[in-house]
C-alpha cells in the first residue's frame, strides 16, 4: 500500500514537471532539462527546497544543490560571484577562515563548504588537546537519484534519515532562526525522493528493476565497459545499480556491498587542506597517532578501520557531477583517473593512457 503511494505521488510530481517544461506527455530524458526549463513551483516540497530560507543567511536548499545537477561547480560559483557577491552562497561560514566572509578563494576554487563535526570520544587534536570538534572541507554531495534509491548520506554517512540530513543543513548551512518543523522536513524530503538523473534512474525507483550498464557504441566504450565487469580494475570496487558499492572480489578487501572505501584521497592531499594530528585510543587501550586533513568515517563511528574511508558516489550521470571525490580535487575525469593510475600501480594493475581513455569514454554513458 505504501509503496503505491509513493508511487503515485511520483506520477503526479512527474506530470506537473512535464505539464510545466512543456514536454508534450514526453518524459524528460535528463534531469537537467527538468531543472533549466522549469518555470514554477509543482509541490509545497518544492517550494520549500528551492524558495524557503527559514529565518536564515538566505540560503536555500537549492542554492547549494542545483535542479540540474543536485550540486554546484567551481565554475558556477565563480559566475555567480561575478555577478552578485552577495549571492547567498557566499556567507562567512563558508569563507577561507571560516569566521569573517571576507575571500571565498577555496569556494571558488573547489566548490567546498567546511563542514565541523564532533571528535570521536576516544579522539583529541594532538595540537588542540581541548577542542571538541574538528573543521573539515567538502563537496556538495548531488541530490539527484542518492535520495531515492541510496540509503547512504552523506560522505561520512553521519545522516540517518534525508529529513535529519535536511533538518542539519537549515540549521547549520542555511543558519535558520526558524526551526523547520516535521511536516516541512517531510515535504522536502518527498520532493527531493523524485529527483532523478535519467529516466531510466526513475524507472528503477518506480520498479526496482536496475538498469543494465551501457553496452557501448565505440570501440573505445566497449573497452571501457570491460574495466567494470565484477573481474575489471574499476568493477571491483564499483558494482550494483549505481556502481557506488564494492563487488566480491574488491580490491581493498572491503566486504561485498559495502559504501565506504578508501581511495587514498586524503593520503595524497593534493587539495592541499591543511593536516590535523589525531591523538586515537584504541581498543585495547594503547594510543596511536594518525595525520589527516579529514579522515572520513573515522569521525563518525571512532573506529581505525574506518580512517580515511569515504562513501563511494554514484557513477550515474558522473559527467554531469564534477569535480570529484570528497574534498573536489578532481576537476576531470582525467584527473579521477589519474589519481587511480597512481593508487593501483602498486597493487600491480597497470592503467595505459588508452585504458584511461576508454574508461572515461564508457564513464560519460552512464
């Protein structure tokens, strides 16, 4: 019963999103031309996801999670600073030092928030014995098909329910002076569970059948399809519906459906955020010392075995979402690959620049 309600509500969200860009009963095949043509608002959800600021800094939902992409990109930012540097994204909790608004060169530069957490309790700042929570930057996760079909929120996963993740986000990015109540959460919660990148991403949500991978069209696509077989190099780590889990044969030795994984991102730095010393009391009671400029799960749940760990994204619509990984500094796909070329070339798998090429090639049809 509930499941065909949910199903005819997004029917009925869907026909007012057709009747208002015009598609003539035709499904949209992209969610960005949803979000470019859309010209008023269909549900109370959508109104308050994209107009609602609840008291706050201006901000709403949609200034950070665009209709188009679910997310925000160095190069839109930088044009609507162009334009408007009052635009609401630019407010100083977000600024360089977090605390007087006055340069946004990391915002501009890699489209990331700062997002502060609790220390673990078994945790301290080796330099900052007293601090009880440490300051991280982060992209913008996309809204687009995660809501809806993947129950993992969040980079760290710390957000339990979307109405909890939402609830967080008003009250900590959009600064609100107004609680939102449970109803309003509800509302947005509901109309961000019909945002979707394809039509094929709706119809999973609608049918709970997956859709199979592209076959490929290219010689270079068909090659590239082979890498996320269970066996491929990218497969391994990238399997299910939306190629964010790990597969049986994984390469980091994760369990089979797992979210999270290491890709050594914070490992590298190459964004270059500055490095905080944990001071982490183990298990068996015996300290130990880890360096990281934001270790991820870690924050969450306290365990070793999760430092550095991130949740895996979507490789749905992935050209429409860069740049990449938890802190953007993947601008490219090239530089996504790049990165791995590095991470399993001691692990023995060997990426030529023409399986860089093909990967990518196959990496644009999903």
């Amino acid at each position: 019963m509930a499941q065909s309600a949910t199903k005819r509500i997004r029917q009925a969200v869907l026909a007012t999103l057709l009747f208002t860009t015009g598609c003539g009963g035709l499904a949209p095949t992209d969610a960005a031309e949803v979000g470019a043509s859309r010209t008023r608002l269909s549900t109370p959800g959508e109104a308050l996801f994209r107009q609602e600021t609840f008291g706050g800094n201006g901000r709403t939902c949609e200034t950070c999670h665009s209709l188009a992409t679910g997310t925000v990109s160095p190069a839109e930012l930088q044009s609507r600073y162009a334009s408007n540097r009052n635009d609401p994204m630019f407010r100083a909790l977000d600024s360089d030092d977090g605390v007087t608004g006055l340069t946004y060169l990391r915002l501009l530069k890699d489209a990331t928030i700062l997002v502060s957490l609790p220390l673990p309790s078994n945790t301290r700042l080796l330099l900052n014995p007293f601090a009880s929570q440490v300051t991280v930057a982060r992209g913008i996760p996309s809204t687009l098909d995660t809501p809806a079909l993947d129950p993992v929120l969040m980079a760290d996963g710390r957000e339990p329910t979307l109405t909890s993740q939402a609830h967080s986000a008003i009250m900590g990015h959009a600064q609100a002076r107004r609680t939102p109540t449970s109803g309003e959460l509800a509302q947005i919660a509901s109309f961000e569970q019909q945002l979707f990148s394809s039509q094929a991403m709706r119809d999973y949500a609608d049918t709970g059948v997956a859709p199979a991978l592209p076959e490929g069209n290219t010689e270079s696509e068909k090659r590239g399809r082979a890498f996320f077989q269970p066996d491929g190099a990218c497969g391994q780590c990238h399997s299910g519906p939306l190629l964010n889990e790990t597969g049986p044969r994984n390469l980091l030795g994760q369990p089979p459906g797992s979210r999270f994984s290491n890709a050594f991102v914070s490992e590298t730095n190459l964004a270059l955020y500055p490095l905080q010393t944990f001071l982490i009391r183990r298990p068996d009671g015996l300290s130990e010392v880890r360096v990281s400029p934001d270790p991820g799960r870690f924050l969450i749940t306290g365990r070793l075995e999760d430092f550095n760990f991130f949740k895996m994204g979507s490789l749905r619509n992935i050209k429409n979402t860069a740049p990449y990984f938890h802190d953007n500094v993947a601008k490219t796909l090239g530089d996504v690959l790049d990165h791995y070329t590095a991470v399993l070339a001691p692990r023995g798998i060997l990426l030529s620049p023409q399986d860089k090429q093909d990967i990518i090639a196959y990496m644009n049809l999903l």
